[in-house]
C-alpha cells in the first residue's frame, strides 16, 4: 500500500467530534505516511451517497479505500459498490450487518469500528441516577436514523432510575438544532408543568445548545433552568471536558474519535495483507467519574 488515498466521509463540519475524528485522522495519516481526503454530508444521508457512489464511479482516481461515518443508514448498496471495485470499506460508529457477507466478496478490508455505543448509554443512565434519582428530565436524541443514537438510547434505558421519567426531544448532533428544539419547546405552557430535573443529552454540543436556548427566558426562569445538571456525550478535550471544567456541564462521556483508530487498522491490514477484525469497540469512560457525581449530589 505505498501512498493510498484513502476518503474519510464525516457526517458534518458543526461539531466538535466530527472535527476531533479530522484531527485525529489527519495526524494518523501523517505518522503512517497515508495520503487521506476528509470530505463531509453536512447530515445529509442523500448528499453522502451520491457523494460516495460519485467517488466509486471515477475509475483512475479512486481511493484504495473509504472510511465513512453513515449520516443515515450503513449505506449496504454502496458498499458492495465499492467492495466489487475493489475499495475497501470501514464503517466509523456504525456497525451493519453486512459486514459479515462483504467480507467474503474479495480481498478489500472490510470492517466496523466504533465507540461502544450501548456502554456509553449505560454510562449516561448511570449519570442520571447519579444526578437526579427520581423526577422529570429533558433527554435530547441524535437523529432518528442514527445508529449511535439507538444504541446509546438503548443503554441508557437499561441503567436509569425506573423512578426517572424522559421528556424526549431531537436534534441532528449541532448546537443549532437542540437549541430550535429546546425554544420550541419552551414556549409550549405545558413546558413549565412538568418540573424538569436535568437536561441529559446524547452529545455535547447540543447539551451546549440547550444551554443556549435559555437566552430568551425571564432572568429568574433562566437562573433556575441554568443550576439544574447539564449532561452530553463525547468529551472532546477543548470542548465537552473543557466546558465541565468551567461548569457549563456538569458531566460528559469521553469517547476516543473512532476515524483515527479506523485509519490505523486500515492501513496495517493492507500493510500485511489480512483482513482486519470484523469489529473494533472502543471504550467510553464518564467525565468526571461516577463517584465524584455522587459525591457533588451529596
């Protein structure tokens, strides 16, 4: 494999960990002296594949192969496309089940790598029980398609107090998107009925969101809402763990950028001429730790 290039397929430019996974990326490529093209759907799942197919189609110029975090589904069709062009194929924080089939299709490595989705749910519902061990909390999802989302949701389900009721909100992962859905919902009467206890979300940057929305709130109303426990998902150094230094959230959930990790595998399997594993978790961890989220409820 001497100079690939190899197309990294990120969900967005809006957010903190799609731009850590380009970072991450980027200086993994340079250590192992691979040539990367970072290109982004800006969370369109329609836009990345015609992206994608547009890419497998251009016969020269095609990459030896494409990591891609799906904006929706795992995109099966156009990973047979690529796999029968002779591209590998990695699926970042998704984890299809057709990895299995392709895999056999030809010699192009064919993998999943991904944080381990449904522990950091179950990382978050142990926050919560941490937090607020009884009442109502606002829980904002990632897309309803997303595989993270499901599985994250999934987890947390497991590990919530049964004495802890969801109020269910959606974004697209962007601070933009909790921040229109939070205002939306606030504005709503029956909002100020339900005695919120915590504003848990399934990312950072759209826990920073909901913080946002508060803005237009009467200064009492807005003091009130800003003390309950803000929680997200990813803790990114300069963001989700720096703005739990500064009281902005109370919790994240560190989770390593899977691109890295990814192109790492990739370019070792084609180094060796293996196959690389089918699928690589990568361990999430609370920030801070459960123990210290005791102890400050305490």
């Amino acid at each position: 494999m001497n100079n690939p290039t190899v197309v990294v397929a990120l969900t967005t430019r809006d957010n903190d960990y799609q731009a850590e996974q380009a970072a991450a990326v980027a200086d993994m490529a340079a250590r192992l002296g691979t040539k990367i093209e970072v290109i982004y759907a800006e969370n369109d799942a329609v836009n990345q594949t015609q992206q994608l197919i547009k890419i497998i189609q251009s016969g020269e110029k095609r990459p030896s192969a494409i990591l891609v975090e799906p904006v929706g589904t795992g995109m099966p069709q156009v990973a047979k496309a690529a796999v029968a062009a002779g591209i590998g194929w990695g699926t970042i924080n998704s984890d299809p089940d057709y990895i299995p089939e392709l895999r056999q299709l030809g010699k192009a490595p064919v993998f999943s790598v991904s944080t381990d989705q449904i522990e950091a749910g179950r990382i978050q519902g142990t926050q919560i029980g941490a937090l607020v061990p009884q009442g109502n909390i606002l829980y904002i999802e990632g897309p309803s398609s997303s595989y993270a989302a499901q599985l994250r949701t999934k987890g947390m389900l497991t590990t919530k107090p049964a004495t802890v009721t969801l109020k269910t909100l959606r974004g697209d992962w962007t601070e933009r998107s909790a921040q229109r859905a939070v205002e939306s919902w606030l504005a709503l009467a029956s909002s100020r009925q339900l005695q919120i206890k915590a504003i848990i979300s399934q990312n950072d940057a759209m826990a920073i969101g909901a913080r946002k929305a508060l803005s237009d709130l009467t200064e009492e109303d807005r003091e009130k809402w800003q003390q309950l426990p803000f929680t997200g998902i990813d803790g990114v150094t300069k963001t989700g763990q720096d703005w739990v230094r500064r009281g902005l959230l109370t919790a994240t959930i560190i989770t390593a950028p899977a691109a890295g990790t990814a192109l790492e595998i990739l370019v070792r399997a084609r180094l060796s001429g293996t196959m690389p594993p089918d699928r690589t978790l990568l361990p999430p961890k609370s920030f801070p730790t459960i123990a210290e989220l005791q102890k400050r409820r305490g």
